[in-house]
C-alpha cells in the first residue's frame, strides 16, 4: 500500500479504480465467482479506511464521502461496490455498538492490518443461535445472505438467543475455527458480490467480541445502522443508474443509427429520442439531489453522538426512505429503458448493458418499496415516524 495514500483525494482515488473495475466487468459479470484480484485492488486503494475516524488512524471522512465513492464503483461495477459499501457498514456497527475499547481494538488493527469486512449479521434470518458458554457464547446454525464474507478477514455476526428472545451482535475472524464460508451465490445480478452462505459449527464467541449483548436494547444512535445500511443502497442503486444512463447516452451519441423516419442524420438529434432522455434525467436528478441531502443528514445525525433523540432518528429515517424510494425508481427504470432508446443491436453480449437492469433488480428486492412507501405516506398523513427496524 502507498503509504501516501491518506494524502490523495479519495474521489480521485476511487475513479481510478473505477476505471480500472470498468475495463473487465463485464467478463467477470459474466462469469460471476470471487473477484479476490480485484478485491486486493480496492484494499491496495487504502479505501478500506475512509470512513474510520482519524483516531484510529483511518481517514476520517464523512458519510457524505463514503457514498460518493459508492456511487462512483456502481457506475462502473455495482458487485464490487456492494462489497465496498458493505465493509464500512460493519465499521458503522462497531462505531455504533462497540464499547471504546472494541472501537480502538478492532479499527486500529483494521487500519493496521488492512482488514476487509464481510457480513452475517441477516437479523431475520435466526437460524444461527447462540447458547450460554464460559465467558462467552457457543454458535450453531446458518447465516444467508452473507455480503463480502467470501475473501473476507472479520464477520460482523447476529444470534438469536433463546433464552432472552433477542439477538447478539457480535464480531468475529473469518478463519476462527468452525466457521465456514460457503461461495453458494446464485443470483442472476450482483454476481460478485460474495452473498452466500456461512455455517457456524461449536463457534466459540468470547465475551469481548459482542458488541450488542442479547437483552440489551440499542439506543437510538445505535439504530443509525439501518440507515447506514439503507443509503448504502440506494447510492448502489443511483450509481447503477448513473452508470446505465451514461452507457446509453455514449452509445446513442457514438454508435446508435437513427430510425429511418425520423428524417434527422443522427440518432441524437431525433426529438423523440432527446424526449426520451429528458424523461430519465428527471428520474435521475431528483434522486441525486435527495441522497445527497439524506447523507448530509446522515453526518449531521452521526455526529451528535449519544445525544441523538428518537425523533431526530425517525426524521432522518424519513429522510432517508424518501432517497432510497427515488433512488430504486430511477436505477431500474433507467437500466431498463436503456434499450428502447438504443436500439436492437445493443442487446449484444459484448456491450453487457443487461448487467445493469440485473444488478439493480437484484439488489432493490432487499427488502420491499411498498413498506417505504407506506412509512412515507404514514409519516405525510399523520406525521408518524417509522419505528426502528433493521430496514427503516
């Protein structure tokens, strides 16, 4: 790693290795599998650390910085991106649920040891369940839907505790004897994005690592993490259709034949197809200006640390829900519509602008629009802020 990379400007660091993703994405899109190769490409970027606070020897840049990045790699490589957005998601866990001590422990070495996160925290998933044991907990089951755990160095974890009736939360090694991590991922987009499965088989889980004990309820700074999570899709969604809206546009204007009535000697020039263009720009914009407000909304919450009220978090789950719903409507309408303005010989597997619809099709089923839009509807007919779940 250049050790004068803290020094460079992540947004210029972070279009370089977009650049570089860009030249084989869609083969590996194709392909699908474990980018490890290009996953050492975003730990050799010094990436990994920008959002860890200056303390612990990290970047320390803002939310607002973390998802312009997010949306830069998903222009060019929404599978990376994810696996990207998600490592900083499980350090936003430890910022938000770790003691002081875990915080310095686990960011330090982090930093250090240039460590790249994955997840198994699935909070419906309860499959994995976590027994009383000698200063600690033993793990048994399943977690799915496991983000970057393929390739990763540290899990972020979530239990169910029968006893209490509640989850952990918890961190652990991914190599940590009897965890196995299983690289099942099937889908047809977000092909790289390491999703699979991990099996925990006699895990032991020492005290010290949990961050969240069962029982112990999380308060309202620590229920940040969702939102954390939410605007971390939708910036994958946005660049997504940021990158689809370019794609169309540098083929339309370099390759696209105009249709033989339009009379007009270039595709770009034909006014039904710049109707057409005026229409998905007025998609995207509006979630552009609204995610970039949400993350500053998002930095302005985060910092107020413990003081944060239930309401400033509701507000900003309102906030937040009003991006992702924008955010999801332009990335699939846009990758979708693509075709329509480009014409037949587009769809050729060499340009590879399915992935797009794919990769956001995907990804947007997380978890339903419907239930956004009914806590945005809620909150304009009544004025009642979402409630606190790991989705809102």
């Amino acid at each position: 790693m250049d050790e004068d990379f803290f020094t460079e400007d992540p947004i210029a660091v972070a279009s370089a290795l977009a650049a570089r993703l860009a030249e084989n994405a869609v083969e590996r899109d194709r392909a699908g599998g474990h980018a490890a190769a290009e996953r050492e490409w975003i730990r050799e970027s010094g990436l990994l650390t920008l959002s860890i606070p200056a303390e612990f020897g990290g970047q320390g840049g803002s939310w607002s910085k973390v998802y312009q990045v997010i949306r830069i790699l998903a222009r060019a490589d929404s599978a990376l991106a994810h696996v990207f957005g998600f490592h900083h998601l499980q350090l936003a866990g430890i910022l938000l649920y770790g003691s002081p001590q875990q915080q310095r422990r686990l960011l330090t070495e982090t930093v250090e040891q240039r460590l790249f996160w994955g997840n198994a925290l699935n909070p419906l998933d309860k499959r994995t369940m976590a027994a009383d044991a000698r200063n600690g907990f033993e793990l048994n089951g399943l977690k799915s839907f496991a983000s970057g755990s393929v390739g990763s160095d540290w899990l972020t974890l979530s239990a169910w505790h029968a006893s209490t009736q509640s989850a952990l939360i918890a961190v652990l090694p991914t190599r940590q004897e009897g965890i196995r991590v299983q690289a099942d991922w099937d889908a047809f987009g977000q092909r790289q994005t390491d999703s699979g499965n991990v099996s925990f088989n006699g895990v032991r889980l020492p005290s010290e690592l949990v961050l969240q004990a069962p029982g112990q309820a999380p308060t309202p700074r620590a229920t940040l993490r969702s939102q954390v999570a939410q605007l971390i899709m939708a910036n994958l969604y946005l660049g997504i259709g940021e990158g689809a809206f370019e794609a169309a546009r540098a083929y339309t204007n370099d390759e696209a034949r105009p249709w033989f009535q339009s009379g007009v000697p270039a595709a770009s020039d034909d006014p039904l197809v710049q109707h057409r263009y005026g229409q998905l720009w007025t998609l995207l914009r509006p979630a552009q200006v609204l995610a970039d407000f949400a993350a500053q909304e998002l930095d302005r919450v985060f910092a107020q640390g413990e003081h944060v009220s239930a309401r400033t978090r509701g507000e900003l789950a309102v906030t937040v829900a009003e991006a992702k719903v924008l955010a999801h409507k332009a990335g699939v309408e846009i990758s979708s519509q693509l075709f329509e303005l480009t014409g037949a010989r587009s769809t050729s597997a060499k340009y590879g602008f399915d992935r797009y619809w794919r990769n956001v099709r995907v990804h947007t089923l997380h978890d339903p629009i419907d239930y956004k839009y009914r806590d945005l509807g809620r909150y304009a007919l009544q004025g009642t802020l979402p409630e606190p779940t790991a989705y809102s």
